[in-house]
C-alpha cells in the first residue's frame, strides 16, 4: 500500500512537473510570436520608410484633334519616363480624359494599380451645344458651320482650358500605386476600372505587408478664386495605406492635388500667379488632414511660390526637401527653358510643384525629365 500511494505521489508530482514545462514551453512560443511581429512590424516600416514619390503636372489631356504640343510622342515620352523611374507611388496631375487615362493603361496598367475617380459632364456639353447651336442658328451658312466643326473639333479641344472643363477625371488627377512593392496582390480585383466603389484594394487580402488602401477623392471646401472652378471642381485624392499590425494612427497618408491656378484679382490667363487668400485655404484643408496622422506625404502641382507663405510648415510639422536640401540645385519646375511652357515677356523660371512630407526621412530630392519635350512642368520625387 506504501509502495502504491509513493508511486502515485511521484506520478502527480510528474504531471505537475509536466504541465509546468508545457505551460513555459507556451509561453516562450508566444514570445517567440511577439518578437515575430515585432520585426515583421519594424519591416513594414522600414517598407514604407523607404519610397520613391513622385508627383508630375503633365499638362492637359489627349486630343482628339492635331496639336502641336499635345501629341501620341508626347504621351509616350510620358509612359517612357514614368516606367524608367521605377517610382513607388506617382501622383499625377491634368490627366484630364479618358483617352490619356487608358494609353496610361495600356503602358503600365501591369506595374501599378490606378486611382481616380470619373466625372459627370453632362452640364458642360449641353452649355457647349447651346453655344453651339446658337452660332449655327444665327450663322446660317454652310462654309461658316464647316469652320465651327473645325475649331471646335481640331483647335477648341486642343486647348488646356478646354481639357479642364469638360475633363472627364475629376480634378484631373491620377495616383499609381506600385503592385510589386506596395500592393503586390489585389485581393477583389476591381482596382483600375475607372470606378472608385468603396476605395478599398483587396481589403485586406493577399497582399504582401499592406493590410489596405483606402481611396477617396475630395473635392475642396474652398473653389472661390479662380473662374475655372465653376466649371470643374479643383479636387484632392486621399490615400490612406495600412500595413499589417500597424494601428490607424500610423497609417500613411498619401495626398495628390492640384490647387488654383489664377489669384484674387486675376482675371486673365497670365502664368504667374499672385499670393492669394483662397488657395491658401485649399493647402490648409490637406494640411489639416494630416493631423491625425504620424506620416503623411502631401504631392501637387500648388502654383504658389515659397515667398508667399501660403503653407504654414512649423504648425503642421511637415518638411519641403527641396527647400531643404536644395544645395544651390535649380529646382525650378516650371522653367523659361521649357519649349512647352507658354511664357509671357518677363516671366522668370518658378517651383510651383511640391513634396511635403511628415514623419518620414528620404536621403533626396531630384528635379527629373528635363528635356522639355514631355511636359511644360518637370517631374520631382523624393527617394
């Protein structure tokens, strides 16, 4: 009996003994598991620490008829640069139609994901038929109709202004979104075919180390200013990319945009602009949206010079690399150079496209595609 009761003393203390090791052996799997996620977290930053941004105003959209600055070479020239600057994310400006929107497609549809949104222009065309038909209507003659078809058909829509009215991306805007290093695999599929739905990429599925992209595209609370914005609503693209593991607040931000063009008082198309009260509200609301946010990356085309302190950087903690690690490099963008650029007697070279960033650190800053052949601005990116 002595034996038996000593025998099933030993066999609890075993068990005990036992149950111990298999609770610190779980213990140390789940530490393991923390150091895991740890450094799949660490990577994940250092991912989206390291990106190529570039943002690049590439002036008006595809006409339908003959242009001598708006041509197929152009285009290509675009597609050609875009794909050799292996960017991460491109934030593009004045993709105003759907012709421009699908040769960019066609080019690098396989490299990058598209975000954009479609625009109503029912409005625009019946006030263009109007006019239209009340010229024929008064006019009456058939040289004079064979003259309108002609300057509406191959003059009227070569122009920019007309490619922003009656532009069929809203705000003419376009964000690209690398697939091998950002999204890698796109979980639903429905990315790229012109329709925004719910702005969700994959939603969460199969992708390397981003859990989701949401897209939406905002149009400014202020449109005072410039007589374009009756027409088409200036606009801003809002991307907000989280990685596995990350909470909300250390989402990145991305913001595309392209801010007024004429100033307070301006009342002509002449390319400088002036310091002006309403655009600087349209960079206050993007400013405004990173704040809730650690890392934010604003791109555009603002037309506002730095002189004007229409960007209040110390509030919004956000850093200009070009303003900062310039090193006497010409970062104009919009230059007298260019043979696109449409330059009045005593226009100057000016920088009116911009990289802020907040949270994150790049190693440089680069004016790219300089040749003038492409677009009446040079692209920039940071790295």
């Amino acid at each position: 009996m002595m034996k038996e009761r000593k025998e099933k003393k030993e066999e609890k203390k075993e068990a005990k003994r036992e149950e111990k090791r298999e609770k610190k052996q779980e213990k140390e799997k789940e530490k393991e598991k923390e150091k895991e996620k740890e450094k799949e977290k660490i990577n994940t930053k250092d991912k989206l620490n390291n990106l190529h941004i570039l943002s690049w105003n590439i002036y008006g959209g595809l006409p339908w008829g003959f242009s001598l600055n708006n041509h197929k070479k152009r285009i290509d020239k675009i597609s050609k640069y875009l794909r050799e600057s292996q960017a991460d994310i491109i934030c593009l400006q004045e993709v105003q139609d759907f012709a421009l929107l699908n040769y960019l497609k066609k080019s690098l549809g396989e490299e990058y994901e598209f975000f954009y949104k479609e625009r109503t222009i029912i409005l625009p065309y019946i006030t263009l038929f109007l006019i239209l038909f009340i010229l024929y209507y008064s006019i009456r003659d058939v040289c004079w109709v064979i003259l309108l078809f002609i300057f509406t058909n191959f003059i009227l829509k070569n122009l920019n202004v007309y490619n922003y009215i009656f532009g069929e991306v809203s705000g003419g805007l376009l964000t690209l979104v690398s697939k091998s290093k950002i999204v890698r695999k796109v979980g639903d599929g429905k990315v790229g075919d012109g329709k925004v739905g719910d702005g969700k990429v994959g939603d969460g599925k199969d992708s390397s180390f981003i859990e989701s992209i949401n897209f939406e595209c905002v149009s400014f609370k202020e449109q005072d200013g410039d007589i374009l914005n009756n027409f088409s609503k200036r606009a801003y693209h809002k991307l907000i990319i989280r990685e596995k593991l990350e909470r909300n607040s250390e989402a990145l931000l991305i913001i595309n945009s392209h801010t007024n063009f004429l100033s307070k008082g301006q009342i002509d198309l002449q390319n400088k602009p002036n310091k002006c009260i309403y655009r600087e509200n349209q960079l206050r609301e993007m400013c405004e949206e990173t704040r809730t946010y650690e890392r934010s990356i604003i791109c555009g085309c603002f037309n506002s010079l730095e002189e004007f302190g229409e960007i209040d950087f110390n509030k919004y903690k956000l850093v200009d690399y070009f303003a900062e690690n310039r090193d006497g490099e010409d970062t104009n963008t919009w230059h007298i150079d260019n043979p696109l650029v449409q330059k009045n007697e005593g226009d100057e070279s000016m920088r009116i496209d911009y990289i802020l960033v907040k949270g994150m650190d790049f190693n440089d800053c680069s004016v790219l595609f300089k040749d003038g052949l492409a677009s009446d601005h040079y692209a920039i990116m940071i790295f």
